[in-house]
C-alpha cells in the first residue's frame, strides 16, 4: 500500500489562524520550528518581508513579554502594529462583543494577535476572523505561541525534545502555557511528570488531547521527582484564576525551586518558566548556567517571527 505522506511547506500556513496545540502534527510543529531557526539571522539584520502589513495586537489581559514579543517581531519583520494594551481604552468596555470587535480590526489590520480571559475567546474569534487570528492566550484553556517558543528554547538548550523527561510544575489546572506544551510534547518521544497539589492538577481534558501518546506520570512530591528531570518548567500559581482569594493562599507556595533543592537534579537540569515568576523560583538559581527562563524570552520573537511570517505568506 502507498504511504500517503503529508507534505508541509511555507504556503501550508498562509492565512490560516492559530488557535491551539491539538490543531498540529509533528511534521507541521517542527516545520514552524525550522523556520523560527531562520528568523534568529533574520532578527539580527532587519528585513522589510512585511512592509506595509499591520499587526493589531489586542491585549485583554496583562502582559509584557506576549504583547511586546509580538509588536517586536513585526517590527523585525518590517512591519507595523496597531494596538490596544489596556481593555479599559477600547470598546470592549462599553459593552461591544468580542466578534463585533473582530469584524471591526481587522479592516484595519492584515493580522490579528489577541489575548483575552475568556476560555472560549480564541475559538469564537478564529470563527469571525478573515484575516489570520493568533492566540495570545484565552483564559486558562491555551496559549499556543508560548509553546513554539518553549520548544524551540528547548532544541537549543538540549539539542531537541526527544530523549527528555520533562517536569511541569506548579498551576498545572490553570496554566494555559503547559496546557499547550503538554499538547505538542504528545508528538515527541518525552516522558513527561506532572507534578501539582492536588487542587491545582493538569486538566483531564488536556492528559486525554495527548492520546496516550506519551507516558504522564502524575506526583505532588517535587523533591523526589527532580533527579529524574532532564527539563524543570516551573509555573506561576495563577493569582487571578481564582474565585476565592482564600484557596490561593493555601497552594500559593506549594513549589519553590532554589539552589539547594536544584542541586538534588542532574547537573546539566534545564529551568524554564514561561515567566513572570512570583516566588516559585528563588534567585539564587538566576546566575547558574541551568537557569533558562530569560534566554527564553528571546526564543518568543523567532517563534512569534516564525508564525506571524507563515500566516501572512511571506516566508
Ligand atoms: C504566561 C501567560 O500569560 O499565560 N505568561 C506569558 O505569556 N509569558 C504565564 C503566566 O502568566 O503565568
């Protein structure tokens, strides 16, 4: 029988949106990543691929790294952005809907990258959108750019994804960044520890949008967890997910990662943090070389570069 082979290249992403990590195979995933590889020369030197194309960027939601990372990619990109960083300034505070508010920007824009707090947001926006819709993060459900990014830190930080066991930690219910790690990791030959209080623990629906694919072993205990771990992706406890102040005081200081408890790992132990950190990883670990999190943040303009280039068809 013939194999049917899918084949992805660049024109495969033209004007579609991106929305979530269950919408990718490995073959789509490590094309994106490939491509984001291009872009660190490509940042270096300046290019006009998207003169005359205009990013709006919506921010519902605070942010600095998500909403800079992508105006700085477009403009490394040599285009130019329209923005709405603060929800209190634009029409959604007046009442308008968020698919009213869509129909509007994008007769200004040739690309829309929008986060906001409702779970649903991403989908109901990607059905109204005629011009390419980028999840910037939708509620606690997920954030999918975060994950091209990680990924691609990780291929520089260990040379590629497979082979790991990787350790998520933290608010792993209302985390949309492991959400949609966990979702992509299913197409790479990763072990992956779930490691959570029992109230903060990884959604049932995100473990089964992995298909048993990869092996997930869910722990509360970091400590005896960590040797193990060839990657530590330490997450926030997420402050504003929250209904009753009360319960996130009780799990607000559930992990701390410093020094003393790191030297437990292996020595060559990776730390991510989609950032910004509260007290989850203590600063005596920022000057070790397994300390990622701020070279990270870098990866956010490739991978940004990478994916806003595809949608519009100029890579
Ligand atoms: C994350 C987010 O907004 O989900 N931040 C980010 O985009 N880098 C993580 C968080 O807020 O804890």
């Amino acid at each position: 029988m013939r194999q049917v082979q899918l084949l992805v290249n660049a024109s495969h992403f033209k004007g579609k949106h991106f929305i979530s990590m269950r919408d990718y195979n490995r073959e789509e995933l490590d094309f994106i990543l490939d491509t984001a590889d291009q872009m660190v020369e490509l940042e270096k030197q300046g290019s006009d691929l998207c003169k005359s194309k205009v990013l709006a960027s919506m921010f519902f939601e605070p942010s600095t790294r998500t909403r800079l990372s992508f105006e700085t990619a477009m403009f490394r990109l040599g285009g130019n952005v329209t923005t709405v960083a603060d929800p209190k300034t634009s029409s959604a505070a007046k009442g308008e809907t968020l698919e009213d508010t869509i129909k509007t920007i994008q007769n200004y824009a040739d690309i829309i990258a929008m986060r906001h707090p409702d779970n649903d947001a991403a989908l109901r926006a990607a059905k109204v959108a005629m011009v390419p819709y980028i999840n910037g993060g939708s509620g606690s459900w997920e954030h999918p750019t975060q994950t091209m990014l990680d990924l691609h830190c990780i291929r520089y930080a260990k040379g590629g994804m497979d082979g790991l066991t990787i350790g998520m930690v933290g608010d792993l219910k209302h985390g949309r960044t492991v959400h949609s790690l966990l979702l992509a990791l299913r197409h790479y030959d990763v072990k992956v520890k779930l490691i959570a209080p029992e109230q903060l623990k990884m959604k049932p629906d995100v473990i089964e949008g992995t298909e048993g694919k990869i092996e997930i072993e869910e722990v509360t205990d970091l400590k005896k967890t960590l040797p193990e771990l060839d990657l530590i992706y330490m997450t926030r406890v997420q402050k504003e997910r929250f209904p009753d102040p009360a319960d996130y005081d009780k799990v607000k200081n559930s992990y701390i990662l410093d020094k003393a408890l790191l030297s437990k790992g292996k020595r060559d132990v990776v730390v991510m943090h989609p950032l910004p950190r509260v007290n989850e990883i203590a600063t005596d670990i920022d000057p070790l070389p397994n300390a990622w999190y701020f070279r990270q943040v870098k990866h956010g303009i490739y991978a940004r570069m990478a994916i806003m280039g595809l949608a519009l068809g100029v890579l």
